[in-house]
C-alpha cells in the first residue's frame, strides 16, 4: 500500500488547520518508519530510542494520534489483544483497509480491498451518518502455515 510521501502527510494537515509542531513531525516520522501498525506505546519507546523524545510523553501521543485519526491521516485498529494500534492512510485514495494478523508470527499484514464498502453506500443512500466499521482476519500466514 502506498503510504504517501511526507509532504502529502504535512499537506493534510495544512488543508486541515493542524499547526506542524515538532512533536507531531516526530510522530510522523515514526508513522513513516514502517509498514506495520503501531501503539502509543512503540512510538513513545522509538522517539526515546533515538533520543527525539523531548516533550513528547505518551499523553502528547495519544492526543496527537487521535487528531491524525480525525483528519483521516491514520487509521486505528484493535487486533487480538485489543490494544489500539495505529497505521497511515493511502492519501491517494483516501480509503481505509483492513488487516490479516499471523496467529503465530504475529506479523500484520494490510489487505487493501474492502468488501464492506458497497454495504456502507446502501446505508448512506438511506439516510445513515457517520457510518464506519472494523474488519480484522486472523489465521496463519504462508510463512508459518
């Protein structure tokens, strides 16, 4: 999945009246650093790893992700533990995606297609607001099947 290149990031939230601090570009930094969906948590332990933590405790995390998660930026998702876990959005086609998590391994894997969408139209068409929905696959990937 294209992620969006940084500038398209810190387009978004221009377009969006959300102020570029440096606590929000660290974020996104760590958001940028990988294909695999984060918590709070590995974020806050990744800025203190590279020392760029500064001001930037997990409160400032939390708040920043889910004004990212408003302007459509990141998606969140809850996966078998059921801590929130946080991934960019393709900001070319502004659609959200589901994930497939390895009983095993553990490895997430994006699964871009959504089957739901046509189902979610038939709602809006009826009169239904704000309409959303989570779908996560479990099972073995072919790594470890």
């Amino acid at each position: 999945m294209k992620k969006g290149s940084k500038e398209l990031l810190l387009q978004k939230m221009k377009d969006n009246k959300m102020k570029l601090t440096r606590q929000r570009e660290e974020i996104l930094e760590c958001l940028l650093s990988t294909h695999q969906p984060q918590t709070a948590e590995s974020i806050l332990a990744k800025l203190k790893k590279s020392k760029v933590a500064g001001a930037c405790d997990l409160v400032t995390i939390y708040r920043t992700l889910h004004q990212f998660e408003k302007i459509r930026l990141v998606q969140k998702s809850f996966f078998a533990d059921n801590s929130a876990q946080y991934c960019l959005n393709d900001l070319e086609d502004d659609e959200h995606h589901h994930h497939f998590l390895c009983k095993k391994c553990h490895k997430i894997t994006a699964i871009d297609l959504c089957v739901i969408e046509n189902q979610t139209k038939l709602l809006e068409r009826k009169g239904f607001k704000e309409i959303s929905h989570r779908l996560e696959f479990f099972g073995l990937c072919p790594q470890c099947a």
